[in-house]
C-alpha cells in the first residue's frame, strides 16, 4: 500500500521536489531515450501527487489547473519507478489522481495527452480517444477525455 501525499508546488519541500525531478528523468529521459525540457513551466501551476513505498517516491503524477494544458483539468507526467514495475503502482496512481481532481473540481471532464501504447490503460479508467495520434517527444500520443461522471 502506497502513502500519498498531494500539494501544490509552493508547499512541495525541496526534498519532495528533488525525489520528483529523479523520478521523471530516471523514466523519461533516461528509460525512454528521450532528451526533452521537462522544466517545462507548468510544475508551477499544477498539484503534485506523489506515492510512497516508505521513504522512496515510486510513483508520481502531476494534477494541471484547467487552462494551462488544455481548458480542462489534465493529468500529466504519470510515472512509475522501473524498480517497482508489476505492482499495480500505476493503476492506484491513476485512481488516486481522479479522486484528488474530483475532490478539488468535483465531477469534471479530465483530458490527457497520453503516449499511444498506454490507451488501453487510460481507457480502463473511463478515457476515450480523440483524434489521430501525434509525435511529442519523439513518441507517438493521443489525446483522451475522460467525461464527468
């Protein structure tokens, strides 16, 4: 069982935001090949979801306000640790990421930008498809809604 822990970046402690940083590198640049700017300005405006075994951060989301990604609430930047793949990490980072948007929205519509091969993932949590896929970073992604409910 994961501890969570969910602030927006001003509350974050340099400990926390440091764990974090690590934790997308080590997945997104690293894992995936993928030289990118990930300081990309909107860890400023976002909530930080951040999932504990112990000590460790091995899992983590970002929670972007309506109108900086899109004119919906987005989640973006979900990760999970390579050493703890298999435990369903990802799975209770999803759910706990819709309940923490729910808590502070209510029942609003979510929108992602979601790498291509994770659609059958997203869509176990109610997403949808929209449109053709596209290149970011060298990955294919869709985008996907997931309505109000």
């Amino acid at each position: 069982m994961l501890t969570w822990i969910f602030k927006p970046f001003t509350e974050l402690t340099l400990t926390e935001l440091y764990s974090i940083m690590q934790l997308r590198q080590e997945v997104f640049i690293v894992e995936q090949n993928c030289p990118y700017l990930d300081a990309d300005g909107k860890d400023l405006k976002s909530y930080h979801l951040m999932g504990y075994a112990g000590d460790e951060l091995v899992a983590y989301s970002r929670i972007v306000k309506p109108g900086v990604s899109y004119e919906e609430v987005s989640i973006g930047r979900v990760v999970s640790s390579t050493k703890h793949r298999g435990l369903a990490y990802g799975r209770q980072l999803m759910a706990e990421s819709i309940k923490q948007i729910e808590k502070l929205y209510g029942p609003v519509p979510i929108r992602i930008g979601a790498q291509q091969y994770l659609q059958k993932f997203y869509e176990s949590f109610g997403f949808v498809r929209e449109g053709e896929a596209y290149w970011e970073d060298g990955i294919p992604h869709i985008i996907m809604v997931r309505e109000a409910v």
